[in-house]
C-alpha cells in the first residue's frame, strides 16, 4: 500500500511540510502556555514588586546627590573628593578619567575598604 505517489514529477500527499508547520504551531503554543502560567503561581518565577526610584524629571533614585563633571573635577584636584570608576576593569583600562580609581561595581562591596575616608566619593560608569 503506497501513501503517497509521484505524480507529474511532483510527490502527491501532504509531505513533510505539513506535520513541519502544525509541530512549529505545537510548540509556539506550549512556550506561551508556560510563559503565561508559569509567572502567575506559587512555582513559578517571582514577580517584581519594586520599581527603581525616579524623581519628576526621570533622573532615577533623586536622593543621591549628582555632580557635575567641573564640580567633580574641582574637588578632586582639591583633594575633597575621589572619582571612583565603577565600569569593568577592561572598560578601564581603555579609557578613564585621570587619577581615578578602578574599582567595578561587581567588586563594591568586598573592596569598600580601600576607599579613603574623609573624602566625597564621586562614581561614575559612562
């Protein structure tokens, strides 16, 4: 018994594009089913319940005071304030500003200690 026959050079009978789109169609459903049920229960990821902070002009989290780029320049120089670069160390090492210090925000927390006191630590990461 033959399913399918070649007729006029063609195969006659769905082929294999047919089970090809409905298995795609299958699949598309299922990744959205999960997606969608998936964020919703107990098991599930977590839903974010906090937002950034962001002031009336957009700026995010207006508490912490911003500097200028001279302001910061003149306290340095003054020797009032140290410019940390927050970036990664290769992102350093490409450019920076001069005299400031390297320290990636990955690495905060364990090297808080080599920061100097008595000064206005200005951060920057563009």
């Amino acid at each position: 018994m033959r399913i399918r026959e070649k007729v006029g050079g063609r195969w006659d009978g769905p082929g294999w594009v047919l089970p090809l789109i409905v298995g795609g169609a299958l699949v598309v459903v299922v990744a959205v089913v999960i997606a969608l049920t998936g964020n919703g229960s107990s098991g599930g990821l977590a839903a974010a319940t906090t937002l950034d902070e962001h002031g009336a002009d957009g700026i995010p989290y207006p508490a912490v005071a911003r500097v200028g780029v001279d302001e910061a320049y003149a306290m340095a120089e003054n020797g009032n304030a140290v410019i940390v670069d927050v970036r990664e160390s290769s992102e350093y090492e490409e450019a920076h500003v001069v005299g400031s210090l390297s320290l990636p925000e990955a690495e905060l927390g364990a090297r808080m200690g080599e920061l100097p006191t008595g000064q206005l630590i200005v951060t920057y990461c563009t």
